[in-house]
C-alpha cells in the first residue's frame, strides 16, 4: 500500500517535471551571461539590461498593454450586459445560446484569425466606395477610403475573442443567484435599472471581476489571432518574440518570455485566490450556516462605513479610473502618431540605434517589423492584409515580385546615398536597369563545421555526402538551398533549368539520406546545435556563422572550391505604399556610410555601400581598441576572387519551381 | 372588522396555457391577518406576487383603496414584501439592508415629479427602531452570511417594514426555518403585526401556521379559493371535502340527509346538528377523529376492527375499519390491533357538507401511513413549490 502511494506520487511528480522543465529551462537560460541559450557562462542580468534598450519589445509591450487593456474593459461591459440579457431570455432560447457562446473558445485560434483577417480584409475592399460616397454628400466627417489592418482591427479581434470568456464567468453568478433579489429590490423602491446597479452587479461582481482576468491574460497570450489581424503596422509582444526566435534564440527572448510567464502566472494566482475565497463563501450561504467572522474583517467593515472609509473607498475607485485612463492615454499616443513609415524586414537585421536616430532627424515614426521568411513575406502580401512601406526580400524574391507588378519604382532623386553602393552591388540580374531597388546587405552560404569533431580542412561540399560523418550533417531546410548546392558540386549552374541536372542532384541528395548521412533537416534549430557541438556539419550563412563563433570558438566556415551561393537583401517599396516619400527618406538613411558601417557591426553582414566595406576595420578597431582579424573580415565580405565563384539565384520559371517542389517532397527525411 | 384595502376582481392568470388563477374574488382588510393556505401550485403564491406587482394578471383588475393598480410597478406599491428564503442581499450588511428601500428617493405621491429623500439621520433613526423591533440591536455591522436562519428571517422582516407599508406580504416565511424556530417566529410575527397595526398576507402550506397565526385563511387549490373564514370556521364548518381534509385531519364518508337534523351512514341514522339540506339529499359527512368515543362493540353506534395503532404522545391515532371503510380515531384509551370495539358520536360530531368535485377523493385512511409521511415532510413540498415558481418566470 505504502509502496503504491509512493509510486503514485511520483508519477505526479514526473507529469509536473514534465509540464514545467522547458519553463524552468527558459527561466534559467534567461540569466546567461553567454549568448547561448545552450552553453552556461554564468549568472547576469544582462538580456533583461538588453530587454529594456530594445525598442521592438518596448513597442510591442506597449501595444500589447494597450490593446489588453482596451479589450478587456469593452468586451467585460458588453459581456456582462449580454450574459444579463441572456439570462432574462426564457430557458427554450438561454441554453442553446449559451452552447453557441462556447463554440468560439473551442474553434481553433488559426480560424478565427483567418475568418477575422479575411472578413476584415473584404470589409476594407468594400469601403472604399462606403467612404466616397459617405464624403460626397456631408463634409462634417472625412472618412478614409483606405482602411487597413492595425490597432483598431486587432482591438475588435481582441473584443470578440475576450467576450465568449467575459460571459462564461459572469453565467454562472446569475444562475447562483437568487431570482427574488431583482424582485426584493423592486419593491424596496428600485426600478430595474437602478436594482440592476445596487443588487445584480454586486451579486455578480466576483464573475465580472474574474472573466475581466481571464480576458486580460487571453489578451496579453494570444498569438494566433493577434498575427492575422494586427496588419503591418502594430505587432504585439508574442508576434516580437516569435519574431526574434525565427533568427535565433538570444536570452533576450528567455528575458521577456520569463516576465510573460509571470505577468501571466500573478494575474491567475489572483484569480484563483479569488475564486476559492468565493466558492468558500458560496458554499456556507448555500448550506445556511452563519459564517464564523474575522474580528479584524468586521473591524475594517465598520471602518468602511464611517465617512472617512468611504471618501477612502471612493478615492482609491477614482484614482484606479484615473490610472487606467492616463495608461491608455499614454499608451496610444505612444502607439499611435506622428507620420509613419512602415518597415519589414528580418529579425535581428538592424542596429535598432538607427530606427530612433532616424526618428529623431524626421520626426517619422517607424513601424518595424519581422518575419521569417521570404515565403512567409510573400503570403502575407498575396493575403492582402500587410500594408508595408518597405520590403528587405532576398534577390529571387525581388525578382518574381517585379515581375508580378507588386514593387513600386523609387525616386533615386530622393536618395543620394544610391551613390555611395558599390557598382558590383547595382544592375544585378534581379533588377537589371536597377528602378526598385536599393541594396540593404550581401552575403554568401557555405559550410560551417566544427573543428573539433573533424580531423581534415574541408575544402569541398563531398563532405556532406560522406559516410564518414554519417548522422553528423545538417541539411538545410529548403529546396532551393539544398539543391542548389548539390548542383554546384556535381559542376551544373545553380540556375540550371534542365529537369535531368536536378534530377541528378537530387539523387546525390537522397543517395545521402538513405546512408544516414543527414542529421535532419534545419534552419534556426542550426545555430543551437552547432554551438552545442551537436552535428559536425551544416549549411548556413556567413553572417551567422559570426555570430555562432562568439559561443563556440571552434567552429569554421568555408567557401568550397566548386563554389556557391552569394545573395544581396535589398530594399524595395511594394506599390501603392501609403508612405512613399518617408519610405524614400528611411531608405536613403539606411543606405548611409554611417548605418551601413553600424549595421555591418550589429549583424555580420556584409554592406554594399563602398566606403562602408572599406572603413570598416578601421571603424572597428576605434570603437573596440583591437584589430579586426582579417580572416573573419574576409567571411563576412567575401572578396571578389570568391564571389566571381559563386552564382546568385535568379527567379526559376514556374515549371522548375514545380518540380524543385515535387522532388523536395519525395526526399521526405 | 374594518375598512377594506384590496381587493382583487375576476382575476385569472394563465402561464403557457395553464390557467393558475381562476376568476378570482377576493378582498382584504386593513390590519388584519391573512394567510392563503393550498398545497403546492394551488396559485396562492401567483396571487402574492399580483398583489406585490411583480406579475400583472391575465386578465381581472386589481385595487388597492379603491384605485386600480394593474399597472403600477412594485416600487410605485405601498405593500413591502419578505420573499421565500428571504432574498437579502449578501453584498450589504444587516444595517445597509434595512436602510436599502429608505435610501432610495421615492415619489412624493402628489403627483409632482420631484422625489422624497429621507435624511441620513431620519434613515438611521428608523433603521435602528426597527432593528428594535425584530430584536435585532446589535446586529448592524454583521454580515448577512454570518446570521442564522432566523436572524436572517428578521432582518428580512425589518427590510420590509422599515418602509412602513400599508401591507406586509410573506412568501413562506418559515419555510427555511426548523421546527421549534418556526413555532417561536409564528408568536414573533403575530406581535409584530400587532405592534405595527398593518396588514400581513402570509401565504403557507402548513395548516398548522395558517390557523396559529391568522385572524383570516383563504384556502385555495387549483386555482379557486375554496373557502374563506376564520380558523375557528374553516376547522368546524368545512365548506368540502378539500378543505376539510387540509385543515386537519378527517374522516369523510357518504351520507344521506333523511330530514333536518337527521344524517344516515352505513345505513345507520345519527342526530346531527346541521339542517337547511333537501330531504333525502346525498352529501358528504366529516367527522373529526378526536369527536369519536371508543365504546365497546355492545354500547356502539359502528362497530369495527382495530387494524393499526401508534402512540402519539397525548393520544393514540387508532385506525379502525368499519365495513371496508377505515376512519382515524383519535383517543387517550389503548385498544390493541385485532379487538373489536364500537363507537359513539355526539350530534355536534357530525359536520354534514353539500357535495363537492372533491367528493370521495379524501378522507379515507386505507394508505394512511404514506400519506401521513407525505404530510410531515416538508421538503417535498418545497422542491416542488421551487419548481412551481420556476415554471412561472
């Protein structure tokens, strides 16, 4: 017996292991005083020093408030007067729409993002005409004939998805109490809407109070939802770290995860406390039995009452009213204002001292977001929903949104600094007469291996074929990539468009896989396991090998003699941006000696500005005091005897696309 | 006994098709008490909450001295109500509850729109008065959950009168309470009533607290008063078979009224006192259980068989059978199961009524025990009554 509960208890022990050691594991990793979120160097607070200098997370935190707070006090006063309303309908009507009330909470969050992105998106598509027509016969108000995604449809996606919640803790309270309350205050003199104040909204307060938590940690939460419908222009916490993750994992993002984690974990503790105390109370009133009182609680009650308690109580009332008010006051102006342009990019693709100079010198707000992908980015824009300014997409990209007629030409009048970009960098394949775009960085792919794990030098991709480091490699997660590559080293073009070259590299490839060459496939997981000295081998940009190299001094990076892929991010303007001219004013800024320089710094890539690429060691060694070793120097720009052995991709016609597509499948891994 | 204050006329109330109260007539005076007594959905509680204005009839008019009111919200009423299981509300304490209905301005009554707001020391006077007079000084600052049932019950009582109504009604005032606090609150709401000098309308199932507290019983059941009197009246001069088998126990058999003052049973002819009757007329006979001497078989007028005895404390409840009949005697002599034994009874035993629909549907004791159990249980009742006013939202 005593055996058993032993095992029993630690079976519970196990499963709360279970629930809670990633947390732990975040929690720990968020005092690193390395870069790593794999290797310990020590205790420091320094992510959370980083936390609060980081103007994304300060941003996002702030819509996030705001948008939280704004939701939960509209959707707990329409929740509560809809479960009133619907508790005064007969039972025929109040249970089937109390189910109906629930569905939401159950359907997926990926659906009601959609479905609300979607809505909203055909909404706008129908407002124009709405609007001219509203503004042709009164001129009191001037609607905008544009609408698009931002904080005024995430807040009413937020309203409709805090509501279901508000109801289904208000519901219960009603049901609990007493029909003949509303009755007795009637006929102590009450109309309804005064017995609604004095009786039912006391008697149903705890449920208010409860349903306004739950809402408000919903809010703060949500991810889903909140990523289909902020638009390009507002981005709410869970979008900035899920955004910092695709790049890598710094301990900043254990930093603000940690505190997400207990903002939310303090208000449930609240909430619970809260509701034990009512149930306790609820259950002696049920059983009519006097309950026993606190001396002290009496005490304080008859304190309440004197005149001094109530200015007290009414005080403090006034004073949280104020506090909320001047919180969202605050919050939205600084949220919302000022002119703005509004930029996406990747994450950790900039030194963030640049967004507030540029602020401060123009007075131009930045909206500046993130996404994963050059894919991602481009279903984005096929949705409708983002209304950016300015795109960083990758060269291929640019290509086939040039060819859609999605880009915008730019007024090279506006930007001077074009100048100063290297010849090399302008008139490439992707934009040939170079109208819509203006270099942002350039880099190349190659092996990244660990020195440690492997006796020879590598000098050629047969390594990732080998069995010799079999189970040691990391494919890269991405058709084009993986490919391209094995095309390079069997001597084809990486932009060949003869279906039997890359038949014939993809048998190399799955030639590999079934010998169990291949670790797996990955793309950010690369940076955990190669700093961990998990897999000898991957394929990954220069850039980021840098950056890897800070936690783990023995890894090495190659061009391989066959040759490989160079590529150029370079920013463009979607058409029709509602920004134009701050779009040109933000990318003449950035395409600056003085950003190029502090960007090549902050992120390891290589500028395309001239002066930039030549100043740099110089730059480094006055704002460090130490040489810059030029071997790392000549990684991070490639010279030109390199690049002349690399390719770029250029757009692949769509029946190539199809079949890189087909075969990336059947590879399967 | 004096003037009277409301009066409902023709009042029927239907709910989904059910018909509550039927076309009912009915008046009540000032400072009296009244109780409407009936089972379970017999409509006494419907007629309550008309009177309160918490329910507009179907169909009749009220008046209250004289004035229709049909349309006149609860809080434009000058009747307080105590609601079953007394609806305080928990979120005040004993003070603040008594003070809620002073606290809200009222009309001046006048016809003026302005509004009459009590002083706070006015407030403070009366609730503390009345705090006095439900026995409740001391109590102000206590919460509601930390009261018992009876305390709870008094604070209702005090919520109420505090606004100094015309009338004061109670639903099931001592339905949540205990045997011997009932029996206590029962003297408690008498005195009160006599202190305030106003009307109480106390609507109850128990028989017992109808004919202890009131100075009037109206008896209803199925929606149609069945009879309207003082206890006294109502206990001796059953008007049917129904309120003679709710008030008090009885024994109903068939009968025949040969002449005045002659009644035959088990053709068997008795001296009665009862009279006015056609000759020959069949009727229905009550004859209580305590107005029965046991003889034995030889001096009786009936004789029959003992089948059930149980010991009652002052008396025994005796069930005899008498010609496949089974009456309930009630007698201070001991006769054990099997002895044969006659009966007498007095000419003033005898109460002979008109027959009824309700005629040979009660007073027989062949399933007595099941229905005596059904009588002393009043959570049966209750649960069912809860479902009742449900029904009525």
């Amino acid at each position: 017996m005593k055996k058993n509960r032993f095992g029993g208890r630690a079976l519970i022990a196990l499963c709360f292991l279970f629930l809670y050691l990633p947390i732990l594991l975040l929690i720990f990793f968020s005092f690193n005083a390395g870069g790593s979120s794999a290797v310990w160097r020590g205790f420091s607070l320094r992510w959370y020093g980083e936390l609060f200098h980081n103007r994304l997370v300060i941003e996002s935190v702030a819509t996030t408030l705001l948008v939280s707070l704004l939701a939960t006090a509209i959707a707990t006063v329409a929740g509560t007067f809809a479960a009133v309303g619907i508790y005064s309908l007969s039972k025929k009507w109040r249970d089937p729409i109390l189910v109906v009330n629930d569905l939401p909470m159950m359907n997926a969050d990926i659906v009601t993002g959609v479905a609300l992105c979607l809505f909203f998106v055909a909404f706008f598509r129908g407002w124009g005409g709405i609007a001219r027509w509203l503004n042709s016969w009164q001129s009191l108000i001037d609607f905008p004939e544009r609408l698009t995604l931002g904080l005024g449809t995430l807040l009413i996606a937020h309203v409709s998805f805090n509501l279901p919640y508000v109801i289904l803790n208000v519901a219960p309270r009603l049901r609990q109490m007493d029909s003949n309350l509303v009755d007795a205050a009637q006929d102590l003199g009450c109309t309804w809407i005064q017995a609604f104040f004095k009786v039912i909204l006391p008697e149903i307060k705890p449920g208010i109070v409860s349903g306004a938590l739950i809402a408000f940690t919903m809010s703060v939460d949500d991810f889903v939802i909140s990523y289909f419908t902020a638009g390009s222009s507002t981005q709410t916490l869970a979008m900035t770290i899920y955004g910092m993750t695709k790049k890598r994992v710094t301990p900043v993002v254990n930093a603000v995860s940690t505190l997400m984690f207990l903002a939310v974990m303090i208000v449930l503790i609240i909430n619970n406390v809260r509701s034990a105390k009512q149930a306790k109370i609820a259950a002696k009133r049920a059983s009519m039995e006097p309950v026993r009182e606190n001396p002290r609680v009496v005490k304080f009650r008859e304190w309440m009452a004197t005149p001094r308690g109530k200015l007290t109580r009414r005080v403090t009332a006034a004073a949280l009213c104020a506090a909320f008010l001047v919180t969202v006051v605050f919050l939205t102006a600084f949220t919302t204002s000022r002119p703005v342009v509004n930029v996406c990019s990747w994450g950790e693709y900039i030194d963030e001292s640049l967004i507030d100079e540029f602020e401060a010198e123009t007075g131009i707000r930045v909206n500046y977001q993130t996404t994963d992908s050059n894919e991602t980015l481009y279903s984005l824009l096929e949705l409708g929903g983002a209304d950016y300014d300015v795109i960083v997409p990758s060269d291929y990209m640019i290509s086939q949104l040039i060819e859609e007629g999605r880009l915008e030409e730019l007024d090279y009048s506006q930007i001077p600094n074009f100048e100063l970009i290297d010849p090399r960098f302008r008139n490439l394949p992707y934009d040939p007469e170079n109208k819509y775009t203006v270099p942002y960085t350039w880099g190349t792919v190659g092996i990244i291996y660990n020195a440690a794990m492997v006796d020879e030098e590598i000098t050629s991709w047969s390594a990732l074929y080998d069995d010799k480091y079999a189970g040691q490699v990391l494919l890269i997660n991405n058709s084009r990539d993986a490919f391209g590559i094995a095309l390079k080293y069997l001597g084809y073009s990486m932009n060949t468009t003869d279906p039997n070259e890359i038949r014939e590299a993809y048998e190399l490839v799955a030639d590999a896989n079934r010998r169990g060459v291949f670790q797996g496939k990955v793309m950010d997981e690369v940076f955990q396991t190669m700093e961990g000295g998990n897999a000898a081998f991957a394929t990954y940009y220069a850039g980021d090998y840098l950056s890897m190299l800070e936690n783990n001094e023995d890894l090495r990076f190659v061009i391989p003699e066959e040759g490989s892929n160079w590529f150029v991010d370079a920013m463009c303007v979607l058409k029709d941006a509602p920004n134009y001219d701050n779009a040109m004013k933000w990318i003449n800024f950035i395409a600056s000696t003085d950003a190029n320089l502090r960007n090549m710094d902050t992120i390891w890539y290589a500028s395309p500005n001239t002066k930039a690429l030549e100043l740099y060691p110089s730059w480094y060694e006055e704002q460090y005091g130490e040489e810059l070793d030029p071997d790392i120097y000549a990684i991070m720009a490639a010279p030109q005897e390199v690049l002349d052995r690399c390719e770029m991709y250029i757009c692949l016609p769509r029946n190539i696309r199809k079949l890189y597509n087909d075969l990336w499948i059947d590879l399967g891994i | 006994m004096s003037k009277e204050l409301i009066r409902l006329k023709d009042v029927t109330q239907v709910f989904d098709g059910e018909t509550v109260l039927k076309n009912v007539n009915i008046y009540f005076n000032d400072k009296e008490f009244l109780t409407l007594l009936g089972p379970s959905g017999c409509g006494k509680t419907t007629m309550l909450r008309i009177i309160g204005g918490f329910q507009t009839p179907t169909s009749g008019d009220v008046y209250f001295n004289g004035e229709r009111i049909n349309d006149l919200p609860p809080y434009k009423r000058q009747v307080n109500t105590v609601f079953q299981k007394y609806a305080l509300f928990p979120h005040l304490n004993v003070y603040d509850n008594v003070a809620f209905g002073l606290r809200i301005p009222k009309d001046a009554g006048d016809g003026s729109k302005e509004k009459i707001k009590l002083s706070k020391e006015e407030i403070d006077q009366r609730v503390r008065e009345m705090l006095e007079v439900v026995s409740l000084k001391g109590f102000e600052h206590r919460s509601i959950a930390s009261l018992s049932g009876g305390q709870q019950q008094r604070v209702a009582i005090a919520r109420a009168l505090v606004n100094r109504p015309k009338v004061l009604l109670l639903d099931e005032p001592l339905g949540a309470l205990d045997m011997r606090l009932r029996k206590d609150m029962q003297q408690e709401l008498k005195r009160i009533q006599q202190q305030m000098g106003i009307t109480f309308i106390n609507v109850t199932h128990d028989q017992e607290e109808a004919l202890a507290m009131s100075d009037t019983v109206v008896v209803m059941n199925e929606g149609v008063i069945q009879q309207i009197g003082t206890p006294e009246d109502l206990y001796n001069e059953p008007k049917n078979a129904f309120v003679a088998d709710f008030i008090g126990e009885s024994n109903i058999v068939d009968g025949i009224m040969r002449e005045d003052k002659v009644v035959e049973i088990f053709n068997r002819r008795f001296a009665c006192l009862d009279s006015g009757f056609e000759k020959d007329e069949p009727v229905d006979v009550v004859i209580r259980p305590e107005d029965v001497d046991i003889v034995s078989e030889a001096e009786g007028q009936l004789r029959g068989v003992v089948t059930s005895v149980t010991f009652k404390g002052v008396h025994y409840d005796t069930i005899v059978d008498f010609y496949g009949f089974k009456w309930l005697i009630q007698t201070t002599d001991y006769c054990p199961v099997d002895s044969h034994i006659g009966i007498k009874i007095d000419p003033d035993g005898f109460h002979v009524m008109k027959k009824s629909k309700y005629s040979g549907m009660f007073g027989d004791y062949s399933s007595y025990s099941e229905e005596y159990d059904e009588i002393n249980d009043p959570t049966i009742i209750d649960e069912e009554e809860a479902e009742g006013a449900e029904d009525e939202d």
